[in-house]
C-alpha cells in the first residue's frame, strides 16, 4: 500500500507547479483530472438521491449518512478546483473561472444554508434560495468541467462518453429540484392509505412549523409547496434546453436520448433500493425521454432558426402529452392546462434561439457529428 501511494506521489509531484490556464496538458495527467471529477460528480448524485428520500422520512441533520456521502465528493471537488487554478492543466481559462465561480458559490451556500436551517428550522421545499445557490453553484461548476472535456479532449469513443457522462451529472443538478413534487406524490398517497411515509417527529416539526395540526391539508403542503404550473413548464424548458446543450455538443444523433435515458434507468434501479431500505420512493420523470427523442429528431432540421422555433413547439406538444400519459398509467406530479404549456413552449423557444446562437458563437458545436448546421 504505502509503495503504491509513494508511486502515485512520486508520478504527481512534478506536475506541482504554478501556471496558466490553457498550458499544455500531458495526455495520463488529462485523464485523470477528469477521472476524478467523474467520481466526485457520482458520489456527489448519490448522496442527493439518498438525501432527498432521508428528507421525507427522517427529521433534517446535518451529519446525516447522505450528507456525509455528498461531502466526500465536495473534498474532491475543491482539491480538483485548486489543482485546476493553480497548475492551470486540464482548462482553459474559460472553464477554470466556471470551475472557480462554481466551487465558490456552492461553498459559500453551505453555511448559508446550515443558518437558513438554524433559522427557520425545516426548509420545507427544495426551491428555497439557499438551496437554489447550491444548485446554481454546481451548475457553473460542471459548466467548466464540461468545457475543459470538450476543449482539451482528443477526438474519439472516450471523448463522447465521458462528455454524455458529464451531460447526465448536468441534467441530476439542474432536475434535482422537481424531486420535491415527484416525492411529494407517494407522500400524499401514503397518507392517504393511512401508512404515512414521514417518521412522526418529521409531521409534527413540519405541523408545529406550518401552525396546523397534522392533517391531509398538511401533508399537502408539505409534498407540493410550490404551485402546480412549477413542475411540468420546468420540464419543458429547463430540462429541454439542457438536452439540446447536450445534443449540440456530443454530436451524435440520438445523444439528448441517451443522455436523459442514462438519468431515468438510474433513477428507476434506485427506486427498489430505497424502497427495500423503507425509504420514501417517488414518481420517475419518464416523460423527459420523449421529450429528449424529440429533440433528437428535431435536429434533423439543419436551419438552427427554424430548428429551435419548430423544435420547441413538438417538444412541448410531446412533453405535455407524454406527462398526461404517465400521470394516467403510472404516477407523476399534479397535471395544469394544456394551453398553460403554451408559456412554457415560448419559454423553451427563447431559450433554444439562444442557446443555437450561443453555441455558435462560442464555437461549442460537435464537428465531428452529425448535427453541424449546414
């Protein structure tokens, strides 16, 4: 053991010196920046999985078992973060202040949200601002990392899947939020069928926090606090504009297919797990697949205009549709108007002309795909 780690020490050491971003990066040192932010980007997504599930169950605390797993990946993370802004290896100077502002901002919402916490006790919705920082922190943060991938690695099978694998991780981050209604469905259902799924202590901290005895009404609020309109427009353009982000970059035909597949089989095989720990299960967004293969065959039009305008109108259509589907046969949040998906389609259509000029412009295009506009 200690010859293997004196060997590791003795590879890394001479790499230990001060530069810019943007230097010439050896190809075994590339890799291995990035290995690791693979594994803290996983340790990272389990701890968040097993913390929203421990969130309906057991009462908040800080050295809980998921927080400590997620904290592990944060040490990673901030080594990697001054690896990167010290030697300057593996990014340029783009994806090292994403990667900066990123670690920065995420670190700066931990104890914000831990006095957040002290406060006001239980945070009862995800959407709170406290939480949103640290959402919005690692949303930069893997922003650089996906930038220094697709800058600085050389063409072929590993370059596509650990960009799709860093596509995944971006679209956890940016979904996590909506887990608070898709958990907050099965809460309710369980209270209903007389087996609540929150420990006593929780229901009566959140009733004594709320002002009310512990009632459906109650419950109510606690699974869904945030208006219904909030999770399927979410759907249809903060998770849609990620997998068109996806599908430009990657550059293969069917990438915002596999990068949202990827998400829902992770989120269906822990489903078993936290039921047979008897933890909370919740409903799993399969509807985003449609909307991801929709995407998909809306880059067959190769005018990037005309792609995003009737590309965001069938891929609210499919997203609106295929959420009802699943809400009738399985189970899925509170349902909304379908003229009320109109907001989000224009939302989506904005977004996706930015995100098409944005691409452009900043030269994020695969070109080695299938998807360069003519």
């Amino acid at each position: 053991m200690r010859r293997r780690a004196g060997s590791v020490a003795e590879w890394a050491l001479p790499y230990w010196t001060r530069g810019e971003a943007g230097r010439e990066t050896p190809e075994d040192l590339f890799k291995v920046l990035y290995l690791g932010w693979l594994v803290a980007f996983s340790l990272k997504v389990l701890g968040a999985s097993w913390d929203v599930s421990w969130h309906f169950k057991w009462l908040r605390d800080d050295l809980a078992p998921p927080h400590m797993l997620n904290s592990v990946g944060t040490v990673i993370v901030v080594a990697l973060t001054i690896i990167h802004v010290y030697t300057g290896y593996g990014v340029d100077k783009t994806a090292q202040r994403l990667i900066q502002w990123g670690t920065a901002t995420f670190l700066i919402a931990v104890p914000l949200d831990l006095i957040n916490h002290r406060v006001n006790g239980l945070d009862i919705t995800s959407w709170s601002p406290s939480h949103m920082l640290l959402y919005i922190g690692t949303f930069f943060m893997i922003c650089g990392v996906i930038r220094g991938w697709f800058m600085g690695a050389p063409p072929g099978r590993m370059r596509t899947l650990v960009l799709g694998g860093l596509f995944v991780f971006m679209f956890e981050n940016v979904w996590f939020p909506a887990q608070h209604q898709e958990y907050g469905v099965f809460g309710i259902r369980a209270w209903d069928a007389g087996k609540p799924e929150a420990e006593p202590i929780l229901l009566q901290f959140a009733a004594d926090q709320m002002g009310r005895p512990i009632d459906r009404e109650m419950v109510v609020n606690f699974s869904l606090p945030v208006p219904d309109q909030v999770y399927p427009l979410y759907g249809a353009m903060a998770a849609m504009i990620v997998l068109v982000f996806a599908h430009a970059m990657i550059g293969r035909r069917f990438a915002a297919t596999a990068v949202a597949a990827t998400y829902v089989v992770y989120r269906t095989l822990i489903w078993p797990l936290l039921a047979v720990a008897d933890f909370p299960r919740s409903a799993v967004p399969i509807f985003l697949i449609a909307g991801a293969l929709a995407i998909d065959l809306a880059f067959l039009i190769r005018h990037p205009a005309v792609r995003a305008l009737v590309g965001s109108v069938v891929v609210t259509l499919v997203v609106d549709q295929v959420l009802r589907v699943q809400n009738a046969w399985l189970a899925s949040p509170p349902l909304i108007s379908p003229m009320t998906m109109a907001l989000g389609g224009a939302g989506l259509a904005v977004l996706w002309l930015a995100g098409e000029w944005f691409l452009t412009r900043y030269r994020l295009r695969d070109r080695t795909g299938e998807t360069v506009p003519a």
